[in-house]
C-alpha cells in the first residue's frame, strides 16, 4: 500500500513537470509568429493583433532598443532562461513532494505493521 502512494505521487507530478515547457513553446510559436508578420505588407496590424498572444513580452519586442529581429532574439534568451528557472523550480517541488509522500507511506506501512507497539 505504501509503494502505491509514492506512485501515485509519482503519476501527479508527471502532471505538472511539463507546464514550463508548454509555456516556453507557446511563447516561442508567438515569436515566430512576430517575425512572420513583420515582413507582412499589413505589418502594424498584425503586430498588434499578437499583443494579447505575447502576454508580457508584448512590450519588450514590439517596442524598445534595437531592430525587431534583435528584441525577438532578446526575448527568446530570457523566455529560456525563465524556462530552465520554472523547471527547476518545479523539479526541486516535484523531488519534495515525493520525498514527504514516500516518508509518509514508510511511516503509514510502519503504523500498519504494528511497528513500535508492544508486542509488535
């Protein structure tokens, strides 16, 4: 029974280790996207239009210092490293997570036991 907890726990967060990844390529898809439309002949609208897809880079790469090409690139190096922040986050969550599950399962399976009772 106690080996099915920590499973479970397992299964779970399987769950949520792919979200920062899932972020990060969204976020990538609406860069391209940005560049794409920058060689559209309807360039200014387009742009907007991927402001709420951008979310909070929206500022940083369609205004600023340097060439659009140059703030997507910007964009794309601080969307990877908040990437490998998040999943690091996430994983150091993820190994606390099973650690407590796993030492209360050993302790549930030492309670079922009868472990430490007298006469156990």
């Amino acid at each position: 029974m106690a080996f099915v907890i920590v499973g479970l726990a397992g299964i779970f967060g399987t769950y949520a280790a792919p979200v920062p990844l899932g972020r990060a390529l969204v976020r990538e898809a609406a860069l391209d996207q940005v560049l794409l439309a920058a060689s559209a002949p309807d360039e200014a609208s387009r742009l907007a239009a991927l402001r709420p897809v951008l979310g909070d880079s929206a500022d940083a790469v369609l205004s600023g210092p340097g060439t659009l090409p140059e703030r997507v690139a910007r964009e794309r190096a601080r969307i990877r490293a908040a990437f490998e922040r998040q999943a690091a986050g996430l994983a150091m969550r993820l190994r606390l997570l099973i650690g407590v599950v796993t030492l209360a399962a050993g302790l549930f399976g030492l309670a079922m036991l009868g472990v430490g009772r007298p006469g156990g």
